[in-house]
C-alpha cells in the first residue's frame, strides 16, 4: 500500500512539474513575449555600443594627448610679443653725397624684398 502510494505521490508531483514547465515554455514562446525579450536584448546591445563608444573616444583623446605631448603642442606658450625689428639706416649714401642728406631723412629704411619674407 505504501508504495502505491509514493508511486502515486511521485507520478502527481512529475506531472504538476512537468505542466507548469510547459506553461512556462508556451508563455516564454507568445508574440508579446517574444517581442518583449527583443526590446530588452536591442536595448542592451544600444548600451553595450554607447560603451563602446565612449572607450572608443576616451581612447582616441589620451593617444591625442599622447602625440601632442611627443610633438611638444601641449607646452605652455606666454603670449610674448615678437622682438623688436632693427631697421637698417642708409649711412653709405649719405656720406657719399652730403647734398642729398635732405633726401636720406625720409629713407631710413632698408628695401630689401626679402627681408620680410
């Protein structure tokens, strides 16, 4: 009597088991269900590529820093003005012709084409 009472006992339990398994199963396998999970593993992947774009961009900013500092673009630069530019006075030619010395006042700079360049 026992035994066929355990067996019996045993068979109801694997049966409620194995229903709502089932249940479960169908459940998981609607369409709303289906597109529900969807949603969630579209928004995951839409998290998973933010990431790593960030990690891209955070990348790409230290190799930029990297490079800067190996070409010396991130040193600190005083606004200093330019030195002062010397003009070179024409002495030769008014010492040659002292009657153009009124001339000379006027051109106290030197016109050499490349010396700006």
């Amino acid at each position: 009597m026992f035994r066929r009472t355990f067996w019996f006992t045993a068979g109801a339990a694997a049966g409620v088991w194995a229903t709502t398994k089932v249940n479960r199963k169908l459940k998981q396998l609607t369409p709303e269900s289906l597109a529900a999970r969807a949603a969630d593993k579209a928004l995951e992947a839409g998290h998973r590529l933010k990431d790593f774009a960030l990690d891209v961009r955070d990348g790409m900013a230290e190799r930029e820093a990297e490079l800067d500092d190996a070409l010396g673009l991130n040193a600190p630069t005083e606004p200093e003005l330019p030195a002062q530019r010397r003009l070179a006075i024409v002495e030769n030619h008014s010492k040659k012709h002292p009657k153009s010395l009124e001339n000379t006042r006027n051109t106290t700079y030197s016109y050499n084409r490349n010396e700006d360049h």
